[in-house]
C-alpha cells in the first residue's frame, strides 16, 4: 500500500466528508452518543470542509486515487506562534496501518503557521495512535 499526501482541491470536498461522516459513524461512535454524533457530521459538508480548508493547510492521503484520511494545520485560536492539528481522520478500513502515522508526519513538518502543533487540541481519541508511537497527548 502506497499512500501518498497533497494538499486538498476544492474537488476532493465531496470525497473528504464522505470519509470524516463514515469514519465518525463507524470509529468514533464508540466513544459519542448518536446525537453528538450526528451533530459532528452536520459540521463537516463539503461547504464546511472547503471553509476549513481556507484557513488550514489541509492535506488528503490517497492510495491510488481513493482518498483514505485527511489532516489540517493551523492557528491555534488565532495565535501567530502557535499551530494546532485538526481534522485528522482515517478511514476504518485504513486505520492501523500508518496511515495516521502519515498524516501527523505530515502535519508536524508543515512549516505553516510557524509554531509548535498542539496535540491537545479538538477530540483527542481521534489521535489514539499517539501513544503507542511514543508520543504523549
């Protein structure tokens, strides 16, 4: 498996929150009630991802041309040295085979905005592979 990593197009929306609305339903619906849920997925269309995408370095993880996970860096509430991760999501059927590992990589070496990404940010179970990689939340 040959995941490779860009930056999200406008096009890849669609794809994009099919795969967060799938990967809330099936992974996170462990941990969140239906209501919360359902609540998140309203938050991700793909109107709202491409907004998103404004104000991030948005990034997709692709093998082959299915996009498999997704994660964003940006300003961590508006600050101009510090970055927060966000949207870092991958598909149930990807998840425990790098593809994490891949997308934070990722995100820790974008150079934009500078500062140092605060891993404490949003829902911190969708970063469970963390730990085990011998970073700490």
């Amino acid at each position: 498996m040959g995941i490779t990593v860009r930056r999200f197009v406008e096009a890849d929306a669609a794809e994009v929150s099919a795969l967060i609305t799938k990967t809330l339903r099936i992974t996170n619906s462990r941990d969140y009630s239906p209501a919360f849920i359902e609540k998140e997925v309203a938050q991700f269309t793909p109107e709202k991802v491409i907004e998103r995408a404004g104000w991030t370095h948005f990034y997709v993880f692709c093998d082959g041309e299915k996009i498999v996970g997704c994660g964003a860096i940006g300003p961590y509430w508006g600050s101009e040295t510090e970055s927060s991760l966000f949207n870092i999501f991958v598909l149930p059927e990807y998840q425990g085979k790098g593809v994490g590992r891949k997308i934070i990589e990722t995100l820790e070496a974008d150079e934009c905005p500078p500062g140092k990404a605060d891993r404490d940010s949003g829902i911190n179970h969708r970063l469970r592979l963390l730990p085990k990689d011998g970073l700490r939340l």
